[in-house]
C-alpha cells in the first residue's frame, strides 16, 4: 500500500502545479464558467488536496464528462473516487483506460483493492460481468455479496438490474427506487426507470383496449398491476375502478392455489399501495413475507412496508397543512415553496434528468389561479364541514383531487411543499393555525 500512495504522490506533483490553497473565488469563477476546463482542473486538485473528495468528484466528473478519452482525468477520477470510499468505481474507471497510454497506472489500485477491499473489488467483477453481458457470473457474485449486506444499496442497484434483464420488472422498479434513496443521482439508472415507465405505458395503453372485453384475465390483470406500478399517475386517474378488481382476482388466485403466493401478495400490495389504503397494503405485504423465496425478496417487501410508513407521513404533512388553513394562506404557501425551489439555481454541473425534474415540478405548480383557487379550496373546507356520512366526504375529496391533486401527486411539487414546510415560516404557519384544529376537535366532540 505504501508503494502504491508513494508512486501517486510523486505522480501527482509532476502533473500539477502548486497554487493558491484559498479556493473560494476560483469556486465562483468556475460556477460561473464551466467551460473554462483549467480552472476545473485546479478547483479539482485544490479540494482533493484539502481531503474534500466528495466536492472533489464533482469536478472530476465534469471534466471527464468533456474530456472521456483523457486517461490522466480518468486515473484522476478513479483516485478521487478511491479516496472518497467507492472503491468498486474507481476500480470502473480504471478498467476503461487500461488500454489507455497512462493506464499502467491502476495496476497497484486493482491489486491494492483485491487485498484491502475484496468486497468492493468483487462488487467491481460483479458490474463488469453484468455490463459483459455475463449474468451467470456476476449473478453469482452479487448473491455472496448480499448474502453478507443485503441493505447495501449498489448491490440492490445491480440487483435491480438483474430482475429488469429477467423481464421481472416490478422487482427492478422496486430495488432500483430503494437503491436510489441512498445513491448519489445516476443518469444509467435514471434512464433504465425511464424505461421500465415505457413498459409501464406499454402495459395501461394494453388494458386501456380492453377495458370492456379483458380477454385473458391472467394476462389483462398483470398488465393492468404493471401499469399501476410503472405508470402511477395516470392509470390512478384512469384506471383507478380497475384495481379493486384486479385485487379481487389475485385473492381468488391465491384461494384456488394457483401460481405463487408471494406473487399474488406483492402484487394485492402494491395496488393497495397505490390506492393508498396503507393497512391492507401493509397487510398484503406482512403476507407475502411468510411466502419469500429469497432474502432478497423479503428485503425488497420490506422496503416497501417501510415506504408504505414514509408515504403516510408525507401525506400527513400536507393534510396537516390543508386542515389547518384557509385558501389563501394554502395558495400562497404552494407558491412560496415554488418560489424556494427556484431560488436553488441548478449549476452546470448537474444533469439534465435533474433540470427537467424541476421543469415538471414548476409546472404543476404554476398557472394557479388564485381567486379560483381559494373560493373552491374555501368551499370544499366547508362542504367538508357539513358533510352527513363518510361517504359524502370521500365524494367531496375526489372532486378536489380531479382538480388539484396533481400539486399532491407529483413528488417533486410534494417534496417542495414539504420542504418549505419544515422551515422557520412554515412552521409559524403551522403553529399560527394550530388554535383552529383543536377547536375543530372540540367541536367534532359536541356532534357526537
């Protein structure tokens, strides 16, 4: 180890110059000029000399972004990325300038990671041989290593991987969206989700067909689950009666013993999931778990009853927000956290999935309008108020959620909200209205 670290140290002061250790205005001219690759170059060896390998990595990713072929940014990288702890994408990186004049270099980091980091290194062999196309191999590397850390999120990202290949693809969706709770931002992953949402549009655009003659049940239904896994949004809106149904027939399937239990589960889950009925969801899943094939599955129910919990909150956040306040205080609320949100102006440095997330989460919430807004938003407070039966109210909460469920729905508008909620201002609100929920308490008391 000491060798390696001696040559990397050597190899490192012939290749750069010495220079100021204040990084601070050359970090606002290279935000303000990410073109301008020398000055990336010498924020990037500045932050990695001050043992910010993280913000580091940042800029040696943009530069290997504009510069690919260059192996001494490769090699710069994969340093970076060995000294930040990810060993296994340092170890990538090396492999793709091997051939590279300067590649020689990573030969002492691939022996060095084999004998201090046989878990990153195996985990390394393991993508190599998936990307290689040879699933037996790397199948078999990634089960020993989740057998020892079945929570380690780029195992459950290779392992996602694994199940989309297989044509298993609710189990992808599931491990690929715990996998990226905890990775940094990935644009492979991304676009493999944006796929598997194609196959998901695939799948409603084939039940929407036959919404009066199903044909094949077995068939019709499996598309239609698909569809509601993959395609949340707009099978809900469309679709929504369908599921009830659809859960029927996974009962009647687990009743006749036909096919697999735990399938049938998993799949009665996640449509409860998506009706946000959490309890039978939960439920479901608790079943499902009594019949798991593997471990890896019973991790992946497991996330997702640990979802099903951090949706209920999320949910609870905003209603917390609309039984407290009236129209107006709701509507200018929305658009303060749109207004936060756009005060976080995206750099150069990140990618375009992020930039046309934002995008789509200013457009839910934009194009309010306001008087409209408050006077329905009002009357549905009161019409909520005088409503005779729960039934009544669930009629009154569909007709708001046709209208403006979208601002709830969509996760980067929720997550905006929800941010802004948890700051000093939204907390006044919170607490300025706090008075009125007890009194709604109170007097839900006397009507009983």
């Amino acid at each position: 180890m000491a060798k390696f670290w001696i040559v990397l140290v050597c190899f490192w002061w012939v290749w750069y110059p010495a220079y100021s250790e204040d990084l601070g205005a050359l970090e606002q001219h290279v935000r303000q000029n990410p073109s301008d690759l020398k000055s990336v170059n010498q924020l990037a060896v500045g932050l990695f000399r001050q043992e910010k390998y993280l913000e580091s990595l940042r800029y040696w990713k943009h530069l290997a972004r504009q510069r690919p072929d260059d192996a001494r940014i490769r090699f710069s990288l994969a340093r970076c990325f060995y000294m930040a702890g990810q060993v296994d994408e340092a170890l990538i990186q090396c492999h793709r300038i091997r051939s590279l004049e300067g590649g020689e270099k990573c030969s002492e980091m691939f022996s060095q990671a084999e004998t201090d980091f046989p878990d990153s290194y195996n985990y390394y062999k393991a993508r190599l041989a998936f990307a290689e196309k040879k699933y037996e191999e790397s199948m078999e590397l990634l089960t020993s290593l989740l057998e020892n850390d079945v929570e380690h999120a780029g195992y459950r990202n290779l392992l996602a991987s694994h199940y989309r290949i297989q044509k298993q693809y609710d189990y992808a969706w599931d491990n690929y969206n715990y996998a990226a709770q905890k990775l940094e931002k990935d644009d492979v992953s991304d676009r493999i989700r944006q796929g598997l949402e194609q196959i998901g549009k695939s799948a409603y655009d084939y039940v929407e067909s036959r919404m009066s003659n199903h044909g094949d049940e077995s068939v019709f239904f499996e598309r239609l689950y698909f569809a509601a896994k993959l395609y949340e949004e707009e099978s809900l809106r469309r679709m929504r009666g369908l599921y009830t149904k659809a859960i029927d027939y996974y009962r009647s399937q687990i009743e006749a013993g036909s096919g697999s239990d735990f399938v049938s589960n998993y799949r009665i889950g996640s449509l409860y999931m998506a009706l946000g009925d959490s309890s039978s969801a939960d439920e479901a899943f608790s079943n499902a778990l009594n019949d798991a094939p593997d471990d890896f599955l019973y991790a992946t129910v497991e996330y997702l009853r640990e979802l099903i919990k951090t949706r209920k909150s999320k949910e609870k956040s905003i209603e917390d927000l609309i039984a407290m306040a009236g129209g107006e205080d709701v509507y200018n609320t929305i658009l303060k956290a749109a207004e936060e949100a756009d005060k976080r102006k995206l750099s150069e440095f990140e990618n375009e999935q992020s930039r046309a997330a934002m995008d789509k989460a200013k457009g839910a919430l934009a194009g309010l309008n306001k008087d409209e807004f408050i006077a329905e938003f009002d009357n549905f407070k009161r019409r909520m108020a005088n409503a005779s039966s729960e039934a009544e109210k669930q009629e009154i909460k569909a007709e708001l959620q046709s209208k403006y469920g979208h601002l709830m729905n969509d996760p980067n508008a929720r997550s905006q909200l929800e941010a802004y909620m948890s700051t000093e201002e939204g907390k006044k609100l919170k607490d300025q209205y706090s008075g009125q929920i007890e009194a709604a308490k109170s007097q839900a008391q006397n009507f009983k």
